[in-house]
DNA sequence: CCTAACCCCTTACCAACGGTCAGGAGTATC
DNA sequence: GATACTCCTGACCGTTGGTAAGGGGTTAGG
C-alpha cells in the first residue's frame, strides 16, 4: 500500500511521540519507531536520515509554541514591566503544567545521544537555543529594558534566560518528583508562587 | 608492573578527566580510557563496573566542593538575609568561573548515556541531586525563610532550586559562547550583576 | 509500448558502544 | 604446596546509529 509523500513523516512523528510518552526518551530508537510504524528502519531514516533531524521535528513544533505562548503573554500587558514579568512566567508556567508529557518531550528527549554514547546533552537544550526561543528571550529583555531595569540590553538577555531557566529547573525537579508525588498540575500555584517569590523577593 | 590497590583507580579518573577536558563529553568510552591508561578495556570494568559509577566518581568531588562553597558564603553573613543571597550567588558564580573545566564536567559529562543509545540527561543533573547539593539547597532555603521571605520551607526549597538553576543557566550559555566569544572569566561581574538584577530587582 | 528517471523502501552490512563470561598470572595465606 | 584472593586479559555479545546497494512501482518521454 504505497503512502504519497508527507503521510509517511506524520506518521513516523506520531509513532515516536507515543514511544517518548510511553517508553520513554530512551527506548527512542529507529529500530523501535520502524517496528511500530510496520515499515523496516531505513524507511525512517529515508525520511530522517539521521536521530537528530528526528528529534528536531519532534521538539521544535513545542518550542515554538513555547515560545508563542510567552511572547504572547508579554504583548498582553504594556502597562507596566512587573505585570508583564509576572504575566510572562505564569503563562509559561501554565503552559507547562497543562502538558506534562510536551514538557517532557521538549527538555528531556533532546538528550538522547544520536550516535551510540553520544549526546547533545543539555547543551543542546540550553545552550544553542532554538531561534523561537530566542526571540521570546528578547521579547522579554525588551520589556526589561523598557522598564529600566536593564541599561545594556546584553544584561537583560541575561536576565531573560536566567528567568526561563530558572522556571525550567523549578519544572524539571517538580517532574521528576511527579512520578512518585501527587500530580504536578495539582501545585501550579505553588510553582509560580516559589518562582515569583525569587523574582520579586519584596513582595513575598 | 603490578600496582597496588587505589592507585589505578586515581590514574583511571585522571585519565577520564583529561579525556572529558580534551575530547569532550562525547567520547568518554570506556575503550578510550584503556587505551591511555594502557591496560585493557575489562581493566577499566574491573575498578567502574559500569559506565553510570565511572561518571560518579569523576562528578562527585565537584558536587561536593560545589555545596561547600555555596554553605560557607551562607555562613559568612548571618546578619542580613538579602546579603547573605548575594553572598551565596557570587561565591557559586566566582566558583564556577574560576574552572570553566570543572563546571563542564558537572554539568555537561553526566549526561552520557550507560548503554549505548542510553541518556540519564538533565534528569540526573537537575532532577535527582547529589545529596551535597541537597543539604547546600536547604542551607539556602533555611535562610530564606530565616529572613522571613517564605513562610513554608518547601516554597523557600523550590525557590533555591529556582535560584542555582537560574546561575547554572546563565553559566551554561555563556560558557557555550565560550568557544566563540571571549574568555567566561572576565566576564564574570557582568554574569553575577545579571543574575543579581534578577533575584533583586529593585537593586538594578 | 518500451525505456529512463525518480520516489519510496528493502535487505545486507558495518563500527562503536556498554557490558558479560571464563580464565589466567601473580601474590598472600594457611 | 594447595587454596584463595586480587587484578587483569581475550573472546564474545546485543543494541545502537548509520552506510551501501539495489529493487518495485509509478510517471514522463519518445
């Protein structure tokens, strides 16, 4: 039953976001993605010649929406620079929490190794940042300077990955304690209270 | 030339150090590290039986002295608790920027998979914490909630998560513009006054 | 109607990796 | 001198990401 161009990759996409869900980043192989699609694994690696270019399209479409989301959030609130710093990691903050296994995806996936013992590694999450994700950072550092909290923009930026590192890291210990705790979206308002309480240590 | 027992595992982790310092992360193999110590792969085996207790044991030590710096900055300044959080972030900011080399092999090496294909990742760096960084989180958070600043010791903990990993953050990036841009280490006063901008805002 | 070209996929095959298995040389112990 | 223990060796294995070569089916051209 031959497939016309296009249909293979959502499939191959869908499949591999199954096996990160269900199997973990880990057990993301091409052997185990080309078993469950029914194909044999060079028909995957037609499609992506190689584990990076796979991973890539499975994550970029949730960093762009990341970053839509807290670019948005900025948009939302011109007024004042605290509201909309407040407005930024809340509306990142739920649009983490309301997805738990897109979160996942995003910061853990990357990791896996494209070669056997390789690995990106959290450099590649952090590091060479996806070009969505810098933008809502200099969305942000705008905002920063614009409120004058920041005269370089350079520092601003600074503190823009600070900030989203900072709620990564709140994110990620709280994902891992999920699996043995209460659910993470059960604590949202805790999460953003701890966060903001780092951010704006005058108000707590 | 038989050696006696320890002294090959000391020649073992300083091979492994050089390794990660010279080659990278990447190729910290098990068969990389026989061949410049000049005994077998097995060899290797013997002492680290696994790939994850090789990674540990190279990490450890840096974990440690990690915590150790960030609770004595704690214990320096009792009186003021918005010192005592300036104190904590330059003495963990000067720590990492004074060995840019050490600050890589914690937070970049253990992200190498065990078995090929295989990724403890972020996880293990972020998720599970060495116990030394544990008790250094709850120094930390003992004077957050010392200076009344959070009611509840878990917002106080979180909010220490929130804070080391908003420097490791900014760390990260900027030692990975490192290989492109100007040395991290003079650079080091504008990191923490970022940093600093963003746990403190009314300061900036 | 035949041929050439192209798309999509297949079967073989490879090297690198982490790791197991069985054993062997040397030294210490009784 | 036999036993046991420490430290290491060589042979081997399964899984992984990836390459090489080719084949069936459709399409376009003559």
């Amino acid at each position: 039953m031959p497939k016309r161009n296009g249909e293979m990759v959502e499939r191959i996409l869908a499949v591999a976001r199954d096996i990160v869900r269900e199997d973990g980043p880990d057990n993301l192989t091409f052997d185990r993605v080309a078993a469950r699609v029914g194909v044999s694994k060079q028909a995957i690696i037609y499609w992506f010649p190689n584990k990076a270019r796979l991973v890539e399209a499975l994550v970029r479409p949730a960093l762009e929406a990341e970053a839509a989301a807290g670019k948005a959030a900025l948009r939302a609130d011109t007024t004042n620079a605290g509201h909309a710093i407040r407005a930024f990691v809340e509306a990142l903050a739920a649009f983490h929490v309301s997805d738990l296994d897109r979160f996942r995806l995003m910061y853990v996936t990357p990791q896996i190794g494209q070669r056997p013992g390789r690995s990106g590694a959290m450099l590649t999450t952090l590091g060479r940042i996806h070009p969505a994700t810098t933008e809502m950072y200099d969305a942000l550092a705008e905002r920063l300077v614009a409120a004058g909290r920041y005269g370089r923009v350079i520092d601003a930026r600074r503190a823009a990955t600070a900030i989203h590192t900072a709620l990564l890291g709140l994110l990620l210990r709280m994902a891992m304690a999920d699996t043995l705790d209460a659910p993470l979206r059960h604590r949202d308002h805790a999460l953003i209270d701890a966060l903001l309480g780092v951010l704006t240590p005058e108000a707590a």
